[in-house]
C-alpha cells in the first residue's frame, strides 16, 4: 500500500512538472512545450523554449537557431579561475510564462541554477540570467552565453569581434571590453536584410565581452560562410555558495543603421560612463620634445636637452622659447603648447617618465617664468605624463616601469599628487603617455578627472570608448598616397571609424592628432591634413618643428572649427 501511495505521487509529480512547461500562454498564441513566441511590431519572430533564446525568424526565413545557457568560461581566459565549477551536465529545465512580453526559464547545469527573465519590447530582447552557484568552495569568475547560430544570407558585415579561443587562452581578460583589443562594447551585424545589435546591459563598470565566433575556422572558409555563433562573456564573480545577475540586450530589425542598431549600447554606455566630464576646446596645439638622448647629457648640458629654445635649464633657453613661440600662437588662435620631457633626459631610462613632476632644480627655478609668460598671453601650458605606471629601480643604473593599481587609495593620491604638483606650476593640458585603452586605465581616468575638474584637458595615447567621457585622445595620422585603386588618404591611427562611433557615444568627447608620417608626397591640390582635421573634429597637434603649417591656420580654424 505504501509503494502504491508513494508511485502515485510520483506520477502526481512527474504531471505537475509536465503541467508548468505546457502550460498555455497569454492571449492563447502557443503552448510552452512548443515555445513562447513574440512577434515584433515589424514582424520579427522571436521564439523562447526551456533551452532559451532557441529561434529568431523574418517572414520565412529562419535568422538564429539553437538555444541559449550560460557556461564556465574560465576556460577561455588566462588564469581567470579553476574551472572547477561544473556546467556541462544538464540536470533539467522548464519555463514559464509571465505575461505576452516576458518568459522565465529555468536551467539547471552541474553546480549551478541559472534563472533566465526574457523581457521583449519592440524588436529588442534583454535577457537578464540570476545565477546561483552551488560549488561548496569555488567561485565563478567568468560566465559565458553561447548557443546560438546566425544564418546570413550573405557574409555579414558591421562591427563583429571575432578572434580564435587560444588568443584568449594566451592573453586573459585585459581582451575584454573595455580595452585595447576591445575598444567599443557593443556590436552589430547586417547582410543587407537584418540587422542585429548586442548590448551588454545593467553591467556598471564590468569587463565584458560579446564573440561573433565563425562557424567553421578553416582557412578559405572563415570569412566567406555567412554563419556565425554568437557568444558573449561577462567577467564578473559569482561567489561559492553566492549568486549574481548578468544581463545583455538583442536587437533584430530590417533597420540596418549602426546608430538604430547600436542605440541600446549608446544607452546603456551613457547610463554606466556618463557625459563628457570635460570641456573640450579644438584650437590647435602646439607640440615641442625637449629631452635629447642619454648621450647628449654632458658637463654643458647635464640634463641631455636639445640645443636652443629647448634648452629649458637656462634662462636664456626660456626666453628663447616664449619668444619665438608666444606670437605664432597668439596670431594663429591656438590654445598653447604641450612639451615631453620637461624634466630632460633622464640616465635611468623609463622614458617618458611616470614621475613627471620631479623636475631639476634649474629647470623648477625656470618653469615659473615660462608658466607666467604663457598665461599672460593668454595661453596653456601642458606637459607629458605617464598615469599608470610608476618607476622602480632594476638595477643600480637602470629604473623599470610598474604598473600602479587603480584600486589602491594610496596609489591614486601619490598619482593625483603629481598631477597637483604640475597644475600649481600652472599647467591645464596633459598628454597622458601608454595610457587609455584598459579597464584599469578607465577607472583610474574616472578618478583623476574628479580630481582636475572640467576645465583641465587631457590627451591619452590609446583610447577605448570608456575612456571618452574622462579624457580627450591622442593620435598620429599618416598620409598614404594609395596604391592597387585605392585613392590616396589621411589615415587616423586611432581609426575614424571608430572615432565616429566616439563621437556618438560621447558628446563633446575630444580627439587630437599631429601628422606624424607622409608617405610618397601630398599632391599640391590635395585636401591639407589641418582641414582634414577640422572637417572630422579633430584638434591639430602642430610640432615646433612644423610651425610653418601654422601660416593660415588661424583662418582655416575660423571657417571649420564647430
């Protein structure tokens, strides 16, 4: 009687659990056991089954299918955990209807629960997933999403990061977004009848990473078969025993504008990063380099400048320098003068130095009166500096370079201290050398500039978009003369692709550029790089030792300047 009691509950049981995942949803439209569906105000297709996110249609034509879970991506990343919290056995999954807009689907895979809310409003999806990670001793350091396949009707084209799983394997995390490999980050992708936009979302200042990975890798085959398999990597922990909330946002629409794909990323970019918490100013700059080479340092020069106006240990070299530089700059409009190596060449090495405030006692005696004289011209002075780094020494005639740690309170006020010591000596413009492009660079950068305030501006070598709101960029341009049909053109370092989607994401952000490189030579009716500049809202950085660009520039300024 017992064993018959207890196989009828079982069998009760067994209903339910049948019951919750064919349960009927809203308005009657389908059954749970074959998927939630939503239909887009343009006619997207979305359907939702217990393996997730499981089919994306337009008309008759299937775009995406297969499923959609998370699994330990430690794996993928250098020394980003153990791997020993286990997510590759299924153990079950259901769903569940809330209303016409919203699904939940539950999963189970090894040591963790993964409870999946997909919201829809019009042709967009977030996907927010609660994990819980049930591993008595380990935590997860690295979620990824993966499942599922795109299927183009063309090779698709759009800002689609795509790289091999051991290039991971060799560099870790830093690849993420924000950082050098991984500039901007959100993505899109068109073939010429859909476009898709992904967004990470509610993340805060999170390393993130969205994947277009190629369905087959094989040379010959990569870029021409128009399959892709989306995967995005959250790099955030969830603690043994603990749980936490990663979110990404989808959009699918026949619209294939970047900016309409990208909006949801322009939002959720504005909400973490915030506005541009700085005042740009786009009149030229002048540019000097000061410091020679260890051999020029000698009993008449014991600091190794170059000759002449560079010559900053002496008076006669200071006066020298605002002599011939002051009027040129007042004539032709610009802001002022950033100059490298202030403080001379250093016998030590580690150029250009992190502890760029420390300056010779004869130079210190000068700077006062270059300062002065700048200012009374109504100019700005600036020098470089190098934020992240910190000089030790490696041997007894040789300093190395270490990184600071952004996450250390008493590494940021010895930083900040360099910056104040170099603002009380009147400077406003800094270049900010091996600097720009890291998560690390960003969080130090969101300090700082609560420190200098809006009207002090800032140059960083390399730039990620997370950086924008916090300091203008830094970049060189070379001219290519063109070859195999391709015209001859201006090419920005930074990318003016990616400058363009800066710009948008970031009003008012700030970038300059100096000529660095001209190949071939520039035919006489070709576009000047000063109007290239301008036309694409760039600030000219204009070298000492270009100055005769400087001749018209102030009218060119004028016209172009927005």
């Amino acid at each position: 009687m017992a064993c018959r009691l207890l196989r009828l509950l079982l069998s009760l049981c067994a209903f339910c659990v049948i019951a919750d995942t064919s349960a009927v949803q809203a308005g009657g439209v389908s059954r749970a056991a074959q998927g939630f569906t939503y239909r887009s105000p343009e006619g997207i297709v979305f359907t939702v089954t217990a393996d997730g996110l499981s089919s994306i249609r337009q008309g008759d034509v299937e775009i995406a299918s297969g499923s959609w879970s998370p699994f330990n991506a430690e794996g993928w990343f250098k020394d980003s955990g153990s791997s020993l919290v286990k997510t590759d056995k299924w153990l079950g999954k259901s769903l569940s209807v809330i209303d016409d807009h919203h699904v939940r689907v539950r999963q189970e895979k090894g040591d963790i629960v993964c409870v999946a809310d997909y919201i829809f409003a019009g042709g967009d999806v977030t996907v927010s997933t609660r994990i819980e990670n049930n591993n008595p001793s380990e935590p997860l350091n690295v979620v990824g999403f993966s499942g599922l396949s795109f299927h183009f009707r063309r090779p698709p084209t759009g800002l689609m990061p795509v790289q091999h799983i051991t290039y991971f394997q060799a560099h870790g995390v830093q690849l993420c977004h924000p950082g050098i490999w991984s500039p901007i980050g959100g993505s899109y992708a068109e073939d010429g009848h859909v476009g898709i936009g992904t967004s990470p979302c509610n993340t805060g200042l999170m390393r993130t990473l969205t994947l277009w990975d190629y369905a087959d890798w094989n040379p010959g085959k990569r870029e021409t078969l128009p399959e892709r398999n989306l995967i995005y990597f959250a790099v955030g922990t969830t603690p043994a025993r603990g749980a936490a909330t990663f979110d990404m946002k989808l959009r699918v629409s026949s619209n294939q504008d970047w900016r309409y794909l990208m909006a949801p990323y322009r939002e959720h970019f504005q909400r973490t990063y915030g506005p541009a918490a700085y005042h740009s100013d786009g009149r030229w700059i002048a540019t000097d380099y000061l410091n020679h080479s260890r051999e020029a340092i000698k009993l008449d020069n014991p600091y190794g400048f170059q000759g002449g106006h560079r010559r900053i240990d002496t008076a006669e070299g200071v006066k020298l320098f605002c002599d011939s530089l002051i009027p040129t700059l007042q004539v032709q409009h610009g802001q002022g003068v950033i100059v490298w190596g202030q403080g001379g060449e250093e016998p030590r090495g580690a150029m250009y130095r992190p502890d760029f405030d420390v300056l010779p006692p004869e130079v210190e005696a000068n700077w006062k009166t270059l300062s002065t004289r700048m200012k009374a011209a109504g100019l700005k002075i600036g020098v470089a500096t190098r934020p992240r780094d910190m000089a030790v020494r490696l041997n007894w005639k040789e300093d190395e370079v270490i990184s600071i740690n952004p996450d250390d309170a008493g590494h940021r006020e010895m930083l900040w201290r360099r910056f104040d010591n170099m603002i009380k000596n009147g400077c406003t413009l800094f270049y900010l050398d091996s600097f720009g492009d890291s998560f690390e660079d960003v969080k130090l950068m969101r300090y700082l500039r609560s420190k200098l305030g809006p009207d002090v501006l800032t140059f960083a070598e390399h730039q990620c978009d997370a950086i924008l709101p916090y300091s203008g960029g830094y970049s060189e341009t070379t001219f290519e003369p063109g070859a195999g049909g391709q015209g001859a053109t201006y090419r920005l370092w930074s990318g003016m692709d990616n400058w363009e989607i800066y710009r948008w994401l970031v009003p008012g952000a700030q970038m300059a550029a100096r000529l660095y490189e001209v190949k071939g030579k520039i035919p006489p009716d070709f576009e000047s790089v000063d109007r290239y500049f301008y036309r694409n809202t760039i600030t000219p950085l204009l070298p000492v030792s270009d100055m005769a660009r400087a001749s018209g520039i102030g009218e060119l300024q004028s016209k172009l300047l927005k």
